[in-house]
C-alpha cells in the first residue's frame, strides 16, 4: 500500500475512534454518589415551634443528601404557595415538598405539576382533590385521632362536666378541621361537656394570647377548660389567664396539641395540663418519598404519623428527650 494511501487510512480510524468516544454513553455516577437533585419546598410560614423544628428537619436532611433545596415561606398565604409552586415549575426542579396552608384549591396547580412530570410529595397536612393521583404521596399526623386523645384526656380529668374555650388554627387548614372534628365527637359522649366560645387564633402565640383575652373579658367565671389547637396557641392563652389574674392548670385546665419543648416546660411548671404530641421532624421521611418517586417506586397514598398524649405525670421525665 503506498504512504498517502496508509496516512488516509489512519486519519479515517482515528475521525472514526473520536466520534465513538463523543457518542458513548455518560459514565454512571459511582455507587452512593448523589446525581444532585433540585428539590422545591413550598412550606407555610413560621407561625409555631412546630413549624420552625419542620423546616429545619427538612433543610438538614436535603444538606445531609447532597440535594439543592428552594424553599419558599408563604407567609400563611396560599397565593403565595402558587407563586412558589410556579416557580419550582419554571425552574424544572427534581420534586416538590408542599406542606399547604389550607384544604381546598390546589388541583389546579397540582394538574400543572403533573403535566410537567414532578412528583408533589405533601407532608404535614393533606388536600382536598377530586384525583388523589395529582400527588404522590402525604406525609402527616392523624388529626382526627389527636383531637380524640385531647377531648377524651379532658373528660377524664373533669368526670365529663366542663364548659370548654377553644383556640381552632388557620381556617381551612387540615388540622384545624380534623382537630375540631376529633375533638367534638369525643366530647360529644359527655353531655356535660360543652365548648362555649370557639375561635381561630391562626396557630400564633399572640393570636392565641389575644382571643383568649377576649374570652376572658365576657365570660372568665364560665370557663374551666381551654382546648387550643396547637401549643403557641395554649401557650399564649396561658399568659392571658394569668394576666387576668387567675391560675393557668388549675384555675381553668389548659389541653394543647403538637409536643413542643415549651409545652412541655408549661407542664413541669404546672401551667399546661396536657399536649399531644405531632411530630414535625419530617425530613427524612420527606426525602425517602423523593428518592423513591423519582426512582419509579411505589409510594402509599399517605404515611401516618404517631401521635402520643403526655400529661403533667410525664413532662418531667419526658422533657430532656425532647428534639423541638
Ligand atoms: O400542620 C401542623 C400544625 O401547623 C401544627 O400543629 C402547628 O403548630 C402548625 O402551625
């Protein structure tokens, strides 16, 4: 063969070994190495204890995974969520971590999450669809079952007699709508058991401070039990009994939800009589459901969380374990 001939076959090899190796597929991430993901997190504000221990159990389980976390503070407002949900979207995130504020008017916005293929896993408080497949799993607390344990602890301690005061959370939220619900088919067995002012304090300390107050001032010698739908809420209507001049715990009986470490000092102090515990150290949880949706796992429609009742006979040993 002559020397032009040989120097052309070469150069068509070697074009030909480039354009192999150009087309080969990406290497694999080596085994345990994270691929990176983006994962959006729409979360509900910063109203409570619980919150603020939620978003930090899910910021530090993303860092622990190596994955990007947006998040969002919607400031209580489901507009807001929207906008964030819009945004997650628009970006092309991996997944979508949604705890919403309120029950009703997500389908939308869940049609369109669909539409753009990224699972929508909802922790902490459930929606109102008419398709359950809109998202990919939910991640919460039974709140009927935490309103039960409350009402049935309160007709314990009162022998069924009791004119009640209680502290709803945010209107249209899940728990404030499953707490209710929990609660009055509880005490519903007691005829003797009434709630005799309801309002929302929005599951704020202050707002919680403030109804109570209002309550107080129209009605304080008719009142033998608050029931608040989360601890800031009881908390802060412990303040105002005791600005009104009376005994929080013993004057008038104080039963809250979630386990905060708050609620838990009020009751070795004797101030809080009892709380149910909602455990917001959904991280880990959130994350397995990411990791598995993505991966074409089967995911249950929803994980239930446990939810434990303590009262003043366990705060003091149960305080020190306390995580939030
Ligand atoms: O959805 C859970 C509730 O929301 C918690 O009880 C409350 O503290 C929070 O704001």
């Amino acid at each position: 063969m002559r020397t032009s001939s040989v120097r052309c076959l070469l150069a068509a090899m070697s074009a030909l070994c480039i354009t192999l190796v150009s087309c080969a597929p990406k290497p694999e991430a080596p085994t345990g190495e994270k691929k990176g993901l983006l994962v959006g997190f729409s979360q509900i504000g910063a109203e409570s204890g619980w919150r603020t221990a939620e978003t930090k159990s899910i910021r530090e389980e993303a860092e622990k995974r190596g994955i990007t976390l947006r998040f969002s503070d919607a400031q209580q407002k489901q507009v807001n969520q929207v906008t964030a949900l819009n945004a997650f979207i628009a970006e092309g995130v991996d997944a979508i971590i949604l705890a919403p504020v309120v029950k009703d008017g997500w389908e939308p916005m869940l049609k369109k999450a669909r539409d753009a293929k990224i699972p929508v896993i909802l922790v902490d408080r459930g929606v109102t669809v008419s398709d359950d497949s809109l998202y990919t799993t939910l991640i919460a607390a039974d709140f009927v079952e935490e309103g039960r344990l409350a009402g049935e602890w309160l007709a314990k301690k009162t022998g069924g007699k009791c004119n009640i005061v209680e502290l709803q959370g945010t209107p249209g939220a899940d728990p404030a709508i499953e707490r209710k619900k929990g609660f009055d088919e509880a005490i519903a067995k007691y005829p003797g058991m009434k709630i005799i002012r309801s309002q929302s304090g929005d599951f704020t300390r202050t707002n919680g401070k403030e109804v109570m107050e209002a309550f107080l001032k129209v009605d304080a010698s008719n009142i033998q039990a608050v029931y608040a739908h989360n601890d800031d809420m009881g908390l802060g209507a412990i303040q105002a009994i005791r600005e009104a001049g009376l005994k929080p715990g013993t004057d008038i009986l104080v039963v809250s939800i979630d386990g905060e470490k708050d609620a838990f000092q009020a009751m070795v102090d004797g101030s809080l009589n009892a709380t149910v515990e909602c455990n917001p150290l959904l991280g880990p949880a959130a994350f397995d459901a990411v990791e598995a949706a993505l991966a074409g796992k089967p995911l249950p429609k929803k994980t239930v969380v446990k939810s434990t009742l303590y009262d003043q006979s366990q705060a003091a040993e149960a305080i020190g374990g306390r995580k939030y």
